[in-house]
C-alpha cells in the first residue's frame, strides 16, 4: 500500500463530499476521531494526525501515519415567526438537506531527529440551512430558501522539535471555499447589486493564511499548548457581491487558543482547552444587520451582516487506557453566544445557535500498526428568541414587527483509521 498515492484522490473526496458541519459557529468542534471523542481537545493533546488541524506542533508527537476519518452528521433546523403583520404564526423546518457524510484525513512523517512534516485536509462550515417552505415568503421571496458554506482548507505542516518534548509548527492554510445561496430574492432591493443576493448556483472562491503553534512537555505529568491562526484572506464571492459586506468578501476569521493535558494516573489523560474565535473580524459574519436600517445596503463595505459575535469554547476532555489495545474517552464543551438575540432575523438562514456539546469514543488497536476509532457527539437544543421586545432587534416594523426564534440540535457519528507507518 502507497500512502502517498492515497492523497490527491481523498482531496478529491473531501471536497465532493464536504457539507456544513460545525459546532462552534461555523467552525467544527475538533479535528480527528479521538480528539472529537473528546469535545475536539487539541492544543496540548496530540492523539493523531488531525492533530495538526489544530496546533501544527503536535506533528513531532504524533509519529509517522496515516488517518483517514468519516463522519456521519445530522443537524436539525427550525425557524419560527410570530406576531408578524405580513403573516401568519408559522415553524418552518430546515431540514430538507437532512443528513451529511463528511470525510477527513492527515499523513505525517519524520524526517531527521527533530523535524516532521505533512498535510491535514479537513473542512468548515455550519451555515448550511434547507427550507422547502420559505420563511421570508411573506416578504417576497419565492422558491426554496437557504444558504450553504464550505471552507475546504489544505494545510501542508512543519514542525521543530528545539529541546526535548518542546516543539513549534507552522502550517500554511489554503483554502477553497464554497457558497450559494436561494429564495432569499426578497432583500435584493435593499443591496448595492439587487442581482447578486440569491439563486446564482454556487460560486467559489480561493484564499490563504497561517498557523503556528507550541507544545511542550513540561513535567512527566503535565503537557501544555497554545496556538495561533492568522485571519484567511478569501477572493470575493461574485455572484453574491450583492449580499456579503465588501462586494462579496467573506475571509476565515482568526482563531487562537490554549490547553493543557494532565495525567494524573498512568493510563488517564486529562485534557482542558480554550479557544477564541474573531468572527467580528468578518464584516460578513461579524457585522449587525441593523446596519441596514442606518443606510449601509446589503454588499456595501461594512455593510450589513449576520451579526455574529466573538466567541470563546471552553473544553475539557478524557481519555482512559482500558487495556494495551483498548481506549475509551468523554468530552464536554461550553461555547458562548455566537448569534445575539437581536440578529435572528437573517440567522433563519445560519442558526449557528449551539452551546452545549457532549462526546464519547473508544480506539481500539486491531494490529499493533493499526488502530479503528468511533466517536459519537450530541448537542443540547437551543433556541435564541428574538423581537420588538429587545432594543434593535428584527424584524423591525418595516417588516411587519413580531418575533423571528431560531433553533438547532446535531447529533454526529465518527469512525477514523490510523496507521502508524
């Protein structure tokens, strides 16, 4: 078997196969079967080569191998608008693009005593909605409604060991991404360019950044790590110029973050990670809709946006070494608010609500080079309620006023291969 040869043709895959499937906004919870078994840990925990999507230090830890992993996921989408004057009390499902398999993969390897290199392919996205009956109907808009964005990043890895158990990396992230966007015609008349807002296909768009990080072991029981990734600069999206602030701009937010992992008995890991995520950054993501209201059309620089906010993941995980060929671990993760109150309005379309998040997994070594690992992951629901009753919230009277609630669950599988070349 050639590892190498398996990589173009797994790009390929990822990228035919890649949906939204995210957790933390639009951002997946981890990166990896066993670091998502564990609420996506990976600052300081280095379990195997998707490690490297993460904290690109972990390559020196991880030792030479291939993982390929594939992920079965189910979201649950719903809207809701009451008190409405253009129309009646009304649920709308999300859901008619239900389920998803998405695919993953890193190869890495040695190369002198102190240096490891490689590439993880792996994907973002989260603001994926399907609505075969159209909340903004009531409005205008016509058709079949949603959005759906895909972030494929390739990222090439190196990494330097400097001192014993001390290690830095950088990755070099490129990105593909992906986006259309339907029946959402009815706010074509409030952009700079009414004919780029909805029903153009799907349109793509290149772009680039870093990421550096540090891992270091700093007792026989205790391993820490931090990580840093630079704002991705993406090409405009033209066919929906006349959506996106900034004629169609819509970059990868920055992201940094920090862990630690504790072993406290031989054969438990301990994992704690935080991380933040900028998406204010991102006039498209981060800017209020409201500003709308001040004059700034949809498409126009630091024009109106989903008004997502800045948010900050809190994790904490386990791992417990049952027997030299059997693993099993838990997670949990508490991320804040990403979508206020006052912006469900637009966020029918991308209710990146979720906040609680539990995880559960086992490795087992089927042969001393190779490894199968499970995960299963479950979201709390959550529903952020939005209206006239909140100061600046939508829809506001020249929409006919009331109340505009979004909601969403997920529940994922995960099955991951690793060989240890």
């Amino acid at each position: 078997m050639n590892s190498r040869s398996l990589i173009p043709g797994l790009a390929l895959l990822l990228h035919a196969a890649l949906p939204a499937a995210a957790t933390e906004g639009y951002f997946e919870h981890g990166y990896g079967t066993q670091s998502k078994g564990m609420a996506g840990v990976g600052e300081a925990y280095a379990a195997d080569g998707l490690a490297v999507a993460t904290n690109p230090a972990s390559a020196i830890a991880v030792g030479d191998r291939l993982d390929v992993d594939v992920d079965y996921f189910a979201p649950y989408r719903q809207a809701s608008i009451s008190g409405n004057a253009f129309g009646p009390n009304q649920t709308f499902s999300g859901n008619d693009s239900k389920d998803f398999v998405i695919p993953e993969f890193a190869y890495i390897r040695a190369f002198g005593a102190d240096w490891a290199g490689g590439v993880a392919v792996y994907g973002n996205g989260g603001m994926d909605t399907a609505y075969a009956r159209n909340p903004y109907a009531r409005f205008g808009a016509t058709g079949k409604a949603g959005v759906d964005l895909q972030q494929l990043f390739v990222s090439p890895t190196i990494a330097y060991q400097f001192l014993q158990g001390q290690s830095i990396g950088l990755s070099v992230n490129l990105v593909d991404e992906l986006f259309k966007a339907q029946g959402i015609g009815a706010f074509s008349g409030f952009s700079d360019a009414p004919g780029a807002v909805s029903d153009r296909g799907r349109d793509s768009a290149l772009g680039g950044g870093v990421r550096i990080g540090w891992r270091g072991r700093i007792t026989s029981w205790l391993v820490l790590g931090a990580s840093w990734q630079s704002k991705t600069y993406v090409g405009t999206l033209d066919k929906y110029k006349g959506l996106f602030a900034g004629n169609g701009s819509f970059d990868v937010p920055s992201t940094y973050g920090a862990g630690a992992v504790v072993t406290p008995i031989d054969g438990l890991d301990l994992a704690f990670d935080v991380r933040r995520i900028d998406y204010r950054d991102v006039p498209a993501v981060g800017d209020a809709f409201q500003l709308l209201l001040s004059g700034k059309p949809l498409g126009s620089d630091n024009g109106p946006g989903f008004g997502w906010k800045d948010t900050t993941t809190a994790k904490v995980g386990l791992n417990y070494k049952l027997a030299p060929d059997w693993q099993i671990r838990a997670g949990y993760a508490y991320t804040t608010e990403v979508v206020p109150r006052t912006q469900t309005f637009l966020n029918v379309l991308a209710p990146g609500v979720i906040q609680h998040e539990l995880t559960a997994g086992t490795t087992w070594r089927v042969a001393p080079a190779h490894e199968i690992s499970v995960y299963t992951l479950y979201t709390l629901p959550t529903t952020v309620h939005g209206g006239l009753s909140i100061p600046g919230g939508f829809p506001p009277a020249g929409f006919g006023g009331g109340e505009v609630n979004v909601r969403l669950q997920e529940i994922s599988y995960g099955i991951g291969y690793s060989w240890h070349i």
